[in-house]
C-alpha cells in the first residue's frame, strides 16, 4: 500500500488540493495522492494574472497521460502569481507537488474560508476513507 505525504501546516481540499499560507497570499498545488492517482502530468493550465478565483470553483486544468482534471480554488481571492515554470516543466507537478510543482498564489478575500478546509489529519483520514471504498 501507497503512503501519501501530506504535510503538516497545509490545509486541504476533498478535490486534492492543498493550500500554504505565506502572509496575505495563499500558494496552491495538488496533492501526492493526486499527481500518483493522475500519473505523468503533460500539461497544465493556469489563470491569467488578476484572475479572480471562487472558493471550490474551477480555476485551471491539469492534464496527464491518462486524464484531463479540473483545478479547484480552495480559497477565493486574485491571482497574484503564476508558476509559469509549469509550461515547460509540468513534471514538476509529479516531482515536487509540495515544493516546485506550486501551481498559483492567491490573494485572500476571506482567509476564514481555510477554516472549511481539512487540516492534514484530517486529509489523511479523508484519503483512508478512499482506499478502504476500493
């Protein structure tokens, strides 16, 4: 059986995103439970700049050998920063999904909306959930 990282400190969303706060802005990524479960990323679409994102609302595309997936923002607010290394690099997603497979940073209009989001625990036990269905 697969352990997944799920870092401390994150929070999480039941579509496998995770969120880092880092002063007003919210940096978002997907998961290792979800680059394993996409397999190799090809491609991955982001935002433009500015962009307004709704919490739970699509805001991108990743795309993979075996699936195209929505992103989902687990935060609303405006699209601060892009990782516009992912264009080229959209294995970074798979290589480093905590790390340098980052995908946006958000600024927050209500940062009391992480507070609907699981804490890594709780991630872990969401994803037990998941395993034990299977």
């Amino acid at each position: 059986m697969t352990t997944d990282v799920v870092p401390e400190g994150l929070r999480y969303t039941k579509e496998h995103e995770w969120v880092r706060v880092e002063g007003d802005l919210a940096v978002v990524g997907i998961t290792d439970y979800a680059q394993r479960e996409l397999g190799d990323v090809v491609f991955v679409e982001l935002p433009q700049l500015g962009a307004r994102v709704t919490q739970m609302q699509p805001f991108g595309v990743v795309e993979s050998v075996k699936a195209v997936s929505d992103l989902y923002a687990p935060v609303s607010g405006e699209v601060r920063e892009r990782n516009t290394r992912l264009e080229s690099e959209p294995e970074l997603v798979n290589r480093d999904p905590y790390g340098e497979g980052w995908m946006i940073k958000i600024a927050m209009r209500d940062p009391a909306e992480l507070d609907r989001l699981m804490t890594a625990q709780q991630y872990q036990e969401y994803l037990d959930g998941l395993r034990a269905q299977h």
